[in-house]
C-alpha cells in the first residue's frame, strides 16, 4: 500500500470552458504537479444555461490525452442517457487513444430528471 496523497484538478465542462481554455487548465495541472485530471459528464450547468457552449465528456477526455501525461478520469458519467455498454465502450476506446491510464466513474441521479426534459430523453427514477 502506497502512503503517497496525490491531488487532481477537476475541469467543469458545463461552465463554458473552450477547448483552448481546457488544454491551458490541464497544461497548468501539470506544471504545478497535479497527477490527474478530472472532467464531468453534463449536458449543462443548470436551466437557465440550456444554450452555453458545453464541451462532450468523452470526446474531450480523447483530445486532452494528446497533450498531457497527466492521469484522465471521469469524475461523473451518467448511466441514465449513456447505457453501462456504450459507457464502457467510450471509455475503452478513450484508453486506446490515450494509452495511459483512464479512471471511470459512472452515476445515475434522479435529480437529473431536468436534463432528461430539456433534451427530450426518457427518465424513471
């Protein structure tokens, strides 16, 4: 058992962030000796922020794996609108291409029930 802490930086998608913006956070991560980072799965930040740019999980975690050594992760993934299959799917193949070491995180929480609404998906609780 390994007694080292280590610390990550957890990057919100869902507050707007550009792509540039999010590269600029990973590379400071980096430089200040983080050893991951940490990225959401949300369609948006809450109802009144429908329409703010808001950059894909998965596709994000693929891009950023090109410019960082740093370990990737999924702090959320939601099971309600992406199936356990086609989650580990994304994160199979975001491990392909990133060929470092990807820590996945999946939840289900009906207080999402919000975004099921906004996006037109089916919700049970």
């Amino acid at each position: 058992m390994s007694n080292k802490l280590d610390f990550g930086v957890q990057i919100e998608p869902q507050f707007g962030y550009t792509f540039p913006e999010i590269i600029n956070l990973v590379k400071a991560a980096e430089t200040a000796k983080f050893s991951s980072v940490w990225l959401s799965d949300h369609f948006f930040l809450n109802s009144e922020a429908t329409t703010q740019s808001n950059l894909d999980l998965w596709s994000v975690l693929a891009a950023v794996s090109q410019y960082t050594k740093l370990n990737l992760g999924t702090l959320v993934a939601c099971n309600s609108y992406r199936y356990p299959a086609v989650h580990a799917k994304l994160a199979a193949t975001t491990a392909i291409i990133d060929l470092l070491f990807l820590r996945f995180s999946a939840s289900f929480n009906t207080s999402l029930s919000r975004k099921h609404i906004a996006l037109s998906l089916s919700f049970s609780a």
